[in-house]
C-alpha cells in the first residue's frame, strides 16, 4: 500500500471514531432527559388530608349547671319586746298557717303600766265631766244675771222716762236704779269670763283624756307584741326557747332567733348562669333539673326572676326559677344539677370537634383552600353532638381539617379527601 492509500485509510478511521462517540454521548443525553422528564411528572403531591365543610347552623344544646333550692320565704321569729315564753305549741317541723299561734310571752309590767294609762283615761274623763257640769252650772248663773240684768235695766229706763217731769219720781230712786242695772251688768260680765275659763278647762281636759286614752291603746297594743303569729303558710325548721325562757329582741346578727320558719310549698332554684350562655335565659321557660337525694328522678321549675346583672367575681346571672313543692320531697338547701338550655338567636359557624388545634400561643383550624393549608385563629363557643361553635375567619363552606394539628403548616400542599 502506498503511502496516499494509508494516508486517506487513517482519515477515515478517525472518522468513524469520532461518529461512534457522538452517537454514544447522544444516547446518553437522551436517556437522562427522559429520566428528567419522568421525576418531573412523578413529582409528590403532599400528603392526603380528611377535610369536613364549615357548618351554619343554630345553637341549641342543655348544659349541666349547679343550682341550690331554698326556701321562697324564710323569716327567723324574734320577739319585739322581752318577755318570758308562756306558750310555745310549735316545735321543730310543724306545719303552721298564716295567722296562727306561734309563741306567746308574757311581760307583768306592760300590764301594770296599761293600767295605769287606763287609769289616768279614765281619771281625765271624771275631770272632764266635772268641768263640764260646772260650765253648765255657770252657765245658769249668767243666764239668770242677764235676765235680773234685763229687768233692772228698764226700771231704770222707766225711771229716767218718768224723771222728765218734775217732782215725779225722787232723784235718789233714779240714782238706786242706775247703780243696780250697772251691778248687774258686771255680774254678767264676770259669769261670761267665768264660763270661757270652764270652756278652756274643758278643753284641756279633753286632751288630756285624749292623751291618757292613746296611751293606754298604745299600752294595749304593745301587749299584743307578745302574741307572735305565724306571718305566711309555712314549716317551722328551727326552735330555741322553751317555756319559761327569757326571750328580747335581737342583740346583733349573730342572736338565734326564738324561731324559724319557711314556706316550702314553693321553692326558688337559684342558678348562676355562666356569661356566655347568657342568651339561653328565656321568662317563663320550663327547665328541668334533679337532686342526688332522688337519683334517676327529674324535677322542674319556671324561670322567674332574672338578676339583669352578673356578678363581677364569679361572671355569672343569677336567675330563680320557681319549683313546685307540694309534696314537701325536696327541701330547702338541696343542691340541685339543672340541664340549662343554651340556644343562640342567631345562627353561628360550626366545624367538627377534632377540627380544634392548639398551642400555647393561639387556638386555630386548618383551612385547606386550592389545596394549600392556612391557619385560621378562631375563638370557642358552646358544643352540639359532635361539632363545636367557632367564631373567626371563616365561611360556611369553607374546608377545615378533621384533624386540627400544627404538624400542617401554613402554605402546605395537601392533597383533600371530604369526610
């Protein structure tokens, strides 16, 4: 072979090493564009979550609260005056009505001074009768001087009449006639001042007899302070005096009373409403409730009273329902459970209990929106079944996680699966 042919022959060879080589580094660019475009079409899609719709609904569930009965009246007996106990027919739960009997006491003083008052009534009215006899008297007298008085005075005028002519009638009669009508006219003025003293004397007797007379009622109505009644339909629940026993009016708060008593045909079930279920306090609602002395029994009673105010310290209402008690089972201090309505005017946003997540810092639900997480802050309200009222961000409709929790953080891909 000449040198030209090896020449063109190595030319040649070159060439189809280089070919060779260029079809082995396509092939391999080709091969990890096609892995390329396989990862990217195979790329995860986040995790796969069980979601729940935000519910509008209306609250209305019971609620278990604690309750107290107490008596509807409940009035501790002490005596307005000291006396000691001469009767005593109650005792530790009798059954008494309006009117009767409770204690009587005795007190010998308040009859000697009654007396006395009375005394002095009648005492003033025997001096009003004797003053008004002798007005009656002086009287008499003034009308008999107004008569002489009358008489004496036309002898005198007749007198003064007949004296024109001369020598008729003697001037010393004439003189007699003048001095006699005069004497007369100040006797009838002397009886005139004495009967307006009779009538002053009078007048001040009878109030004096007025005076005596309201002191001897009053003395009598005293008396009648020792005579204590029942005031209302009731059972007395507690004694402390016996007969014989010296008994006065309170002495401070902590005095025991001689006695008390409670009407309990009626009782007041005295509730303190928590602040939020405030809106379930309806007049006139029917509400049931039980005792631990009855197990497995429900009672009711009638909302009636409502505080309109809460109580700064505990944030509740207190609101009295009126319980029927006829029967006399439930007595007055028994705590009671009361199964309390909670209902709200409007509907509010409810989402599934689990839906709930919390950490120290905030209380929140997972809202899952074009499959991308974000936390929602809501606040609690009351729970009905399963669901739980919330109050936040949110719109009926809206998809929160079943299961709230902070491992779906915010901005996470998630795949949604409706419950």
């Amino acid at each position: 072979m000449n040198p030209k042919q090896l020449a063109t022959g190595a030319v040649i060879g070159i060439s189809a090493v280089m070919m060779l080589s260029c079809g082995i580094d396509a092939g391999v660019a080709q091969k990890q564009g096609g892995n390329r475009r396989q990862g990217a079409s195979t790329a995860d899609p986040g995790p796969e979550v069980l979601v729940a719709r935000v519910v509008f609904r209306q609250l209305s569930q019971s609620v278990r609260l604690p309750a107290e009965l107490s008596a509807y009246q409940d009035v501790s007996i002490y005596p307005k005056l000291q006396g000691f106990v001469e009767r005593i027919p109650v005792d530790r739960g009798s059954t008494v009505k309006r009117g009767e009997l409770l204690v009587q006491l005795s007190a010998p003083e308040l009859a000697s001074r009654r007396a006395e008052a009375e005394a002095a009534a009648r005492a003033a009215a025997a001096q009003r009768l004797e003053a008004a006899s002798k007005l009656e008297s002086t009287r008499a007298q003034k009308l008999e001087a107004e008569a002489r008085l009358a008489a004496d005075e036309a002898t005198y005028q007749r007198l003064k009449s007949a004296a024109a002519t001369p020598g008729v009638v003697a001037g010393n009669d004439l003189e007699i006639a003048r001095r006699t009508a005069d004497a007369d006219r100040a006797r009838v003025q002397s009886w005139e001042e004495n009967e307006k003293a009779a009538r002053a004397q009078i007048q001040a007797l009878q109030e004096s007899e007025k005076a005596a007379a309201d002191a001897a009622h009053t003395s009598r109505d005293i008396e009648t302070y020792l005579r204590i009644t029942a005031p209302f339909d009731g059972v007395i629940t507690e004694r402390n005096v016996h007969e014989g026993s010296l008994a006065g009016p309170a002495n401070g708060p902590a005095s025991p009373p001689m006695l008390r008593i409670q009407q309990i045909s009626t009782l007041r079930l005295v509730v303190s409403v928590p602040e939020f279920e405030v809106a379930g306090i309806v007049p006139g609602n029917k509400i049931d409730f039980t005792v631990p002395a009855f197990p497995g029994e429900t009672f009711s009673g009638i909302t009636r009273r409502i505080a309109h105010a809460l109580d700064t310290r505990s944030r509740t209402m207190p609101v009295e329902l009126d319980v029927t008690n006829a029967s006399g089972r439930l007595s007055p201090g028994m705590y009671a459970e009361v199964a309390w309505p909670l209902k709200r005017p409007d509907s509010t946003l409810f989402v599934p209990l689990t839906s709930i997540a919390s950490t120290t810092e905030r209380i929140f639900v997972n809202r899952i929106r074009d499959n991308v997480v974000d936390w929602i802050d809501v606040k609690r309200g009351g729970t009905m079944a399963n669901l739980v009222e919330v109050f936040g961000d949110l719109a009926p409709g809206d998809l929160v996680a079943v299961r709230g929790t902070d491992e779906l953080r915010t901005g996470t891909r998630v795949r949604v699966k409706l419950q």
